[in-house]
C-alpha cells in the first residue's frame, strides 16, 4: 500500500465513526488502539486521551465533528464531507506520525465543538507544560495571533398587535435589528447565529430570542464591551455565555516555524478567530493553532482536505521531535 492510500483508507476509517460532540465513545477506542499497537502508554481522562510523552510539548486536535452535513468521498485530490477537514485531517496526521515514534505529549480532545470539555478537563490534569500546539484548519498557516470571544443570548420582549396595525404594536423581531446595529454603532464584531421569532397567527411579535457572538481582537479585555451592554434592557433581558479573551502566542512560534521550514514550508502568519480548545489551554501554556486545510469550508457540506496536507502535516509533527530531541542534546 502506498502512502496516498494509506492516509486515505485512515482517513476514511475516521471519518466514517460518527463522533458528534458527547458521544466519540467509538472513536476513542479507534484511537486508543492505534496507539497502543504503536507501544505507547496513555492516560485516559472522562473527556480526553492522551500519550504519556514529555510535557514540554503538546501536540493536539479534538475527535467530535458536528452534525454529518456530508458523507466521505474522494476525489484524487481532496477528500470531502464532515469532519474530513475539521478535524480527521489533523487526527489522522498525529497517528501517522506517532508511527515514527514520538518523544512529546499527544493528546485527543473530545466536545470541541460544543462546549470544550476535553480540553478544559486536561488543563485541570497537565499543570507542567510548556507548549501546546492545537491543530485545527489554517491552511497551513500560523495562527499566532487568536481571537477572543463570547456569546450573547438575548430575549426582545415587544407588544403584541394585529399584523394590520403594526404601529399598535412593539415587534420584538425588530428590536433586535436594532440592538444588533446599536452593537455595530458600539464597535462590537458581532457574528449573528440564530435569531427566533413569530408565529402563524398575524400579529406583531411580542417576543423574540436572538444568538450573537461577539468577537475580541487579541489583547482586547471583557470587561470593555461589557459594560456597554447595559442600553439592552430597554429592549429585554441578555445573557452572556463562553466568555474568552484573545491571545498572542510567544516562544512556540519559532518552534514551529523551524519545523515548517525543515520540512520546506514557506513560513505564513493568519489570524484564529474561531473558539478552539487553544482558549482553554492558553493560561498556563504557551500555545499555537496550525493544521491542514480551509476552515471557511468546515461545517458546511463543501468541507474538503488535500491528503497532501496531511502528509506535510504529519511530517512537521515528525520534524518537531527531532528539533526538541537535538535541544535537548545540546542543553
């Protein structure tokens, strides 16, 4: 078997265990498996597995997708459908370069996408670590610099009317127009998610729920956006709900780059502004987000990988042992 197919049949074989978020049971034991036909020990948390490798050093990804918005099917090139990209890629690239051996801590994550309990679970366990790199979809790219965020949950309460007479009326639908443009005139970077409202009945909404999550630039503190909040009681009630600030990573940076250019990268800086399970691990890890393929693409149906780009990311993952093992040697 050459090694196009082998990254394929792994992928597929991946892709193919249904991990939504809280239950990657099916996939854990996959993952365990495999490594420990390798010979390697492994600690195993209720949200998370990892190697018991040197903690200077860890390399992770999570194992849950969201819901199948696409099946599994290969091109020649790409390889599509949900959680190729985000992040089976990036779970296949590890085991692969486990094969070579590694020295460093690797560790699979489960809940990512929903509320981030594998990772919140091993930074209450890993306390002595140095670095962390989490692989997510960058393109290849450096996410060295991660956007912080948090969501707002918000209930417009209105007035009810005849649909005829909406001047009679208070519509709750329009109420959170108007708070979503008071945010913008605000200078929040909102992202609405969700917004709910309205029956079949032919009246002006008295009520409506609305989802917004609002982005901070790395450095950016909370509490500067919080208390401007204040100005949507007179439009209902809010909640606000995973709150995290931004970050910019430090030392591991360079680590990486050495890593990318040894394996004859060009060296590219992006920008993370998605949550991932980086913002958990932030505290007391210097951490870097970089990993295979687009996440734009990533839970849509169009969500595509190049097995390429997984080959290259599995060789800098074999690249960054052999850069800490030669530290270590001249320390």
């Amino acid at each position: 078997m050459d090694k196009n197919d082998k990254i394929l049949e792994l992928l597929k074989t991946l892709v193919e265990i249904e991990s939504l978020s809280k239950k990657e049971r099916e996939i854990c034991v996959f993952v365990k498996d495999y490594l420990r036909s390798l010979g390697y020990d492994l600690i195993e948390g209720k949200y998370f597995i990892s190697t018991q490798g040197n903690r200077e050093l860890i390399v992770a990804t999570h194992l849950d997708t969201v819901t199948i918005r696409s099946p599994f099917f290969f091109d020649g090139v790409y390889a599509y459908g949900t959680g190729v990209c985000d992040a089976k890629g990036s779970v296949a690239a590890m085991l692969l370069a486990a094969e070579a051996g590694l020295d460093y801590t690797l560790a699979f994550f489960c809940d990512e996408e929903e509320d981030g309990l594998g990772s919140k679970e091993f930074a209450n366990h890993f306390k002595e670590g140095k670095y962390a790199l989490i692989l997510e979809p960058t393109n290849l790219q450096i996410a060295s610099k991660h956007y912080g965020n948090f969501e707002l949950h918000l209930e417009l309460l209105g007035k009810e009317a005849h649909g005829a007479y909406p001047e009679a009326g208070r519509n709750a639908i329009t109420l959170a127009f108007e708070v979503y443009h008071k945010l913008l005139e605000k200078g929040y970077k909102i992202n609405p998610l969700r917004i709910e409202g309205g029956d079949d009945l032919y009246v002006i909404p008295a009520r409506c729920k609305a989802k917004f999550e609002v982005f901070l630039y790395p450095g950016e503190k909370i509490e500067t956006y919080l208390e401007k909040l204040n100005f949507i009681e007179e439009y209902g009630r809010y909640e606000l709900d995973h709150l995290y600030e931004g970050y910019e990573s430090k030392e591991i940076v360079s680590l990486l780059e050495e890593a990318l250019r040894e394996t004859g990268l060009s060296v590219v800086h992006t920008d993370m502004k998605s949550w991932t399970d980086a913002l958990n691990l932030k505290d007391y890890l210097d951490v870097v987000v970089w990993g295979p393929g687009d996440l734009s693409k990533c839970h849509t149906p169009e969500e595509k990988i190049r097995l390429s780009d997984i080959e290259i990311t599995s060789e800098v993952l074999k690249n960054l042992n052999e850069i800490l093992k030669k530290r270590e040697e001249n320390v």
